[in-house]
C-alpha cells in the first residue's frame, strides 16, 4: 500500500477557479450597505473618505456614482447645523436626515434607503437619550426616539434603525409607526451594541462625543455575550423585524452565538475603528488594503451575519 494520503484537500486548492468552485462563503454586493454622512456643510476625510460629511447636492452625486456601481443599499447619518437638550432637529420636518430622504426618494426609488434612529448627533451634551439630572433618562428617552422614527418614515425611508439602547425603544417605535399608518416600515435595531473602544473615527465624523461620561449605562458590557442574546430576544419580542451586532470583528462570536440562537435576519457593523486600523495598516504598508478588508468581511459573513454595515461598499463594487 502507497504511504501516500489518499485524501488531499490541496486537490481543490490548486487554481483560483478550483478554490472558488468549492468556496463555502461568498460576498455579494446586495449583502453590503454603505453608511453616509449628511450635512449642512461638506467635510472631507482624507484619511478615512468613507466618513467624509456630504452637504445635500454632494450626498445626490455620491449615491448616483455608487448606486450606478451597483451599491444597493445605504445607512443614512445625520449631522445638524444646531443642537439641543431635547435633541429637536432629529425629528424635525425640515431636519438634515428628512430633507436627505426627500431628495433621494424620487430620484433613486430601488435603493434602500435606512436610517438611524438615535438622538446622540443632535443633543447638546452628545448622550443617545435625554439626560435628566446628570443621567440618561430612558422612558422619557423614548418618546423621542419614536418621533424620529415617524419622521423618516413620512419622508421616505425603508427602514428605520435604532441605535440607542434605551430599553423598549423599539416597542415603543414599532407602536408609532403602527399608528401614523407605516405597519409595513421594518425596524432593524440595534441589538447587540457593545460599549466599544472603536468608534472614535466615527464619533468624529458626525460629531457625536459625549461632552460628559460615556455610553457604558446603556451600552452593552464587551465581556458580556448571554446578555447580548438577551437583548435580541427583547428586541424581537417587541418587534424588530431584523437585529444587529455592532462592532463586528472584536465580536465574531457574538454574531455566530445571535445567528445560531435566532431566524431574523442578521446583520453586522463594521465599524470605523476596524476600518481606520486596515487604513493605517495600509498606508504604512503593513498590509494590502483590499486583501485584509475582504478576508476581514468574508469572516463576518462566515460568523453568520446576513448583511454588512460597511465603509468599504463603496470600494467592494469594484472589488467584486
């Protein structure tokens, strides 16, 4: 008999149309959704262009060249010119995110347009609710959270996002829609929102830094993984039509843990510190940017998610 291996998995490794013919996890652009910046004013970034602020016409022109490259979904932020304890320009009729939704609708109708629903860009001190004496008031956080929902449904968006963590936030929505007539509006919360060191480059970008604390009072403990599917559970139960886990690469196994516990659609944000490290990385020379951003998406799908919040959309269009 041979010493040889009868077995050999190299068989199938050996041509690039061998390795994909066997390959078991794909991307696929229509999986990809491509968070934007919106604002009064335009911002560069050239460091990290995917958190550039667009002004209105700016935001036309990006979303006609990426969705003309085949982008079929996008998260829309909004940066206001003013802000206040109440957080009023996040639900305003005339709000930067309304008047967003308002110019993209009639012009691209096959685009899914999402919006996230939280108050931190559009309050004085920066935190996701209310804050009444010195503390993040959830109850009366959550009437808040529900008007802005309503306002970018009535101005166009597919589905609403919530990202605040208050609890019973999106009850509290999924009643409000119902009742300005939006029953069919999906809400994809924000389940699993960990309190992460890798926000910054966001937190820049739409100006949203708490000016006292931090976020650890409503943002999931990162040691903690049972409280997380508890939190999905929560959030189904109350009725999120989808659910997510946010950061993504430091919590590959929450989204593996989510994806094996529940059947809603799952999706994963890769955030802008795990973006910005790639960028560095790359600049430096360190690594190749398109190599480590696609390995890196491929184990986020590998995990279990179903769709991915990422900055490099824009550049996966080509890639792919």
């Amino acid at each position: 008999m041979s010493s040889f291996p009868v077995t050999r998995l190299r068989r199938f490794r050996r041509t690039p149309s061998l390795r994909a013919l066997v390959r078991e996890t794909r991307l696929q652009l229509d999986e990809l959704v491509l968070p934007l910046f919106v604002a009064p004013e335009p911002l560069p970034n050239e460091a990290l262009p995917a958190l550039q602020r667009f002004d209105l016409d700016g935001l036309l022109r990006e979303v006609e060249a990426v969705g003309s490259a085949g982008v079929r979904a996008v998260l829309l932020f909004g940066v206001p010119p003013e802000k206040d304890e109440q957080a009023s320009g996040a639900w305003a009729e005339e709000g930067i995110v309304q008047q967003a939704l308002r110019a993209l609708r009639p012009r691209f109708p096959e685009l899914v347009l999402v919006t996230d629903v939280c108050l931190c860009e559009y309050t004085s001190h920066g935190h996701c609710g209310v804050v009444v004496d010195g503390e993040v008031d959830n109850d009366r956080s959550l009437e808040l959270l529900a008007r802005t929902a309503v306002s970018h449904a009535e101005a166009g968006a597919d589905v609403v996002a919530p990202s605040d963590m208050m609890d019973g936030r999106v009850g509290a929505i999924r009643d409000a829609l119902d009742e300005h007539g939006f029953e069919s509006t999906p809400i994809l919360a924000y389940s699993a929102k960990y309190a992460s060191a890798f926000y910054g480059p966001f937190r820049e970008a739409a100006g949203s830094a708490p000016a006292f604390g931090d976020r650890r009072s409503y943002q999931l403990d990162p040691a903690n993984l049972r409280e997380a599917l508890r939190e999905c559970e929560l959030d189904l139960e109350e009725g999120a039509d989808a659910i997510m886990v946010k950061p993504a690469l430091s919590y590959l196994d929450v989204i593996r843990a989510v994806r094996e516990a529940f059947d809603a659609p799952l999706a994963a944000y890769n955030v802008s510190g795990e973006y910005a490290l790639v960028k560095a990385a790359a600049r430096a020379g360190w690594i190749d940017e398109r190599a480590a951003a696609l390995e890196s998406l491929t184990a986020i799908k590998r995990a279990g998610a179903d769709l991915i919040i990422s900055y490099w959309t824009k550049d996966l269009a080509g890639w792919l």
